[in-house]
C-alpha cells in the first residue's frame, strides 16, 4: 500500500500521543509532529520525531494520526477553527490520504468528519483505544475501529505500530459507539469497586481482608486488581483522569441515540460529576474521595 | 478438640446445605441431617448422611452447620418457633456446643443470635460464603467467618471440609457484614455488565464483538468472563438466584448502620427488586431482561 511509504503525521502531544508518535518512529516510520504546543512535539526529537508546521505535515504525510482533547479539538484541526481563520487539515491533504482518530468523540461526530472527509477523497478511521499510558508506552492498545473497510485496511500498518489488539467493530464511528460501551464498563466497575471498599470502611472490616475477598470471588474486576491498590496506599493521581472520565460519559449518557435509560449509568455520570467538581487532579479511580463528604 | 469428636449436624438442604453436609460426610465426619422437608435428607442418605429429628440431631452433635433460607427461618431453627410451639436448638444442644451459621442474614441479627447462644454457653460462628453451587460441590468455598476467637478455632476443622479459603474478618456478625460488602461489588459487577452489553445492543455492535474488548480491558470482571457467556447463549437460570441477590442486596442497603448514602447501591437494589417482581425464576445474571422493558 502506497501509504505505507509516505511519512506518517502525528498530531498532539499528550502523554497518548507521544507515545504513539515514538512507537511509530521506532517500527521504521518517519514521523512528523504538530503540536498547537510546540515544545511538546521538540521533547520526542530525541526519539525520532520531526517537528513542523501543520502545512509541512500535510504536504508530506499520506497518512495522518490524531490524538487531542476532544471532538471541537479535532474538528478544529480538520476543518480550520472559523476564530482563527486557520486552514484546515482536510483542505491541505493530498486526495488519497488517510486520517486516523484516536481521539474518544461523540460517534456522531465521527460519522460527521468522515462524510466531511471522504468528500475529499480522504480515507478516515475512527481509531479510539483502550489500554492507557502502559498500553500506548507499550504498543498494546486495544483499538476499536469505525469505518469503510478500505480505510481501516490501509490503517492497519500504522494501529499494528501502536497496539496489539486491533478490531474491526463496524461502518464511520462504530469505533467511537464501542468506545463509550468500553467506558460504561470502566466507569461502572470503579462504581462498584468504591462502593464495596466504601462499605467495608464503614462496617470497620479491615480493607486488606476486604480487598482479598473481593477480588477473589464473584465481585473480582480489574479495577479491585489494578485500582484498589492504588487506593489503599492513597495514590489517587492518574492513570487515567477524571475529567476524561466525564468527557467519556456524558458521550455514553446524552450523545448517542438509545432506546433505554442506563440507571447506573446515570448514577455513575453523577456520580463522576462531583469528583471534578472538586476541581483537583485526580485519576478516574479516586471517585472514592466523593464518598468521604457529607452528602452526595 | 473434642468438637471434633461427635457427630456434625446439617440443617438445610438446599444446594448449598446438601453438598456441604456431603463433604462433610466425604472427609470421615458422622453427619446427621434434618430439613423440615425430609425427603431431601432421604436423597443425601447415599452420600453418606444420616436423616434424623431436630432432637436426635441435638442429642448426637456437638457441631452443627446452618444452611437456611434467611434470617426468620435461623432464628426459628435457634431459638424455636411459637407459631408452631416448637423448641428451639438452643434449648436442645449441650453446653460447649458450636453453631455455625452459613446462611447469610443480617449482621445485627448475628451478632444478636451470638449473645443468645453464648448465654447458654454455645459457640457461634458466622460463617456466610461465596463461590456458588460449584464452589459447594468442590468445597472450594471462601467463606467469612465473624465470632470470638475460640468459636472460629473450634470451627475452622469443619469449615476446611467445605471450603478453600477461611478468613476471620472479625467479632461476631463480622462474617456478614463481608458478605454484604461483597455482594454489593457482585450486584454492581453485574450491572456494569449488564449496561455496556445492552449499549452495545443498542448501538448496532455485535456481542461477540464487545465481549471481546470488554473483557479483555479495564472493563473486565468475573461477571463478564462468567455471567456475560451465559447471557449471549440466553441462558438466564440461576447459578445465583435473582431473589437471594435482592435478599442480600436489602441487608446491605437498609440493613446496615452506613455513614454514607452508595447511590450505585440503591441504583442496584431498585433493579434487582424490578427483576424479582417479573416473578420468573431467573438468575442474577439475568438483570438484562429488564432492559428490554419499555419502562425501567
């Protein structure tokens, strides 16, 4: 495939996206960066990455890779922010190209940008993933793909850069619908996890007897594996932040079409709600801090 | 320990009751067995269990294992039933006698039951498990053991026949108190589950699909590895029934002296009680069905 030779794009520079951006760089791609933050793109120079504007990266690049903060970000970076009377990414693309999204968005946006796109004859793969900072550092992300099959074949060199796991869920912004899915899941299971630990505390049952109850039975999750440790010894920074969280939710509660209401969905978008309202810097499995006020 | 000596009585033969009086019987203990429906002793009597009155079982036993329905039927076990004018067991067993409790109850009626017992100087354990029918048939049991020290010592060469893990949570009542806890991370494990399979439903994905990603994620749970199989081949029986789930959903909820409101609790306890009011004899997996109501 003749994408496979141009250089790959990578725009943003979080803690996702460099590590993306190096994971690429180190399978043998030559890798551009754009970064409305510049020194976040010049801190991977060291790992192969070559900073440039975002019309040298269009010029050059076949295939472009995106992770930002939200849908207005990537619709920013696609289509021109209108405030700043910049261009647009899919108006510098060469017909033929290929975006990749890795960014979690509504997946109404997602089916949004690829009509948008494919007008242009641009190939787009809504590529959200799961796994975190160990999966991206890593390369084993799980990655969802929405989109037509021919984009998501020509994406496949590019995700098997990045992840291990790599599913074909369905047509323009399925990837986005399994990833809210998944998120439900996430956020759910740290439900359950702070309430039964929560409990415990109360009942004056020590949470290490606890902890091994829970986690070897019925009640046994990755988050009592990988987020109760975490909590007994009071690290509550991410890993995987609140905020995103919330972000994440509120697509799986308000912004897909349903024919039901989810309650504890509901309870857990509430829920996840007060935690940032707290307003400090804390990981998706410090919801437990809300359990420890007055009223909720 | 000379508890070790005498015979052990049964009380109960559910699924739980009848196995573990088996594995008593099966690792060398004399076990006498009594049910007020007796032709369910009579089935055991080929796995070596011996069928008997409440008085026969008194006079014979220095160890006697509870697995009853709930709290009511315990405390008419225990301490007799004026309805019907009979006497209680507490009336019947020598002095220096053990009873240990595996049917879960309310912990302040443990506790109370344990006060009665040590009175007449009886040893008392509350001894609530998990695990299932499969962990009662294998005696791989974890079970969660609430007494004063010496009761648990007596009691632990009973509770090793029927199961794999013993843990001593604490003073008497303390063994429920963890079962609640721990039902509380199954109930919420199961709605976690159940909301990301229907969104998924609702979505357009294939099942099979979003098992695969959930599962294999931090979404992933004993409830999807286990629960969610079943579910997709629309296997709804219990396992665990959907009434016990709500039995001890409402010990956790209402039952327990609790500092703090757990919203993902209540969300819980309201759906389960719609599951049990659909009267079918379903499964706590089956949660889903009540999704496919118009109305939750």
């Amino acid at each position: 495939m003749d994408t496979n030779t141009g250089a790959v794009g990578v725009i943003g520079f979080g803690v996702m996206g460099s590590h993306m951006a190096r994971n690429l760089a180190a399978k043998g791609h030559r890798v551009l960066g754009y970064s409305r933050t510049p020194s976040k793109v010049i801190e991977q120079k060291i790992h192969g990455v070559s900073p440039c504007t975002l019309e040298e990266l269009a010029r050059s690049c076949s295939c472009v890779l995106l992770s930002v903060t939200d849908g207005r970000a990537v619709q920013s970076i696609l289509f021109g922010d209108s405030a700043e009377g910049a261009e647009g990414l899919s108006t510098l693309l060469a017909p033929g190209s290929l975006v990749i999204n890795t960014t979690t968005i509504a997946p109404s946006e997602a089916a949004d940008f690829d009509h948008r796109l494919s007008a242009r004859d641009i190939y787009c793969v809504d590529a959200p993933v799961t796994g975190g900072d160990v999966g991206a550092r890593n390369a084993t992300l799980t990655i969802m793909c929405g989109g037509h099959e021919e984009a998501i074949n020509r994406a496949l060199p590019f995700l098997h850069c990045i992840g291990s796991k790599i599913v074909r869920v369905g047509p323009p912004g399925f990837g986005q619908r399994m990833k809210a899915v998944n998120q439900v899941g996430v956020a759910l299971g740290i439900v359950a996890m702070t309430e039964a630990l929560v409990l415990a505390e109360q009942q004056g049952i020590s949470p290490d007897v606890a902890l091994d109850i829970l986690q070897g039975g019925a009640a046994g999750s990755w988050a009592f594996s990988n987020y109760a440790p975490r909590l007994l010894s009071n690290d509550l920074k991410p890993g995987f932040s609140a905020a995103h969280m919330l972000k994440d939710l509120k697509i799986a509660a308000t912004e897909m079409p349903k024919s039901q209401i989810l309650p504890g969905t509901e309870t857990a978008l509430r829920l996840f709600e007060k935690l940032v309202q707290r307003g400090k810097e804390l990981g998706n499995h410090a919801l437990i801090e809300i359990y420890r006020d007055t009223q909720i």
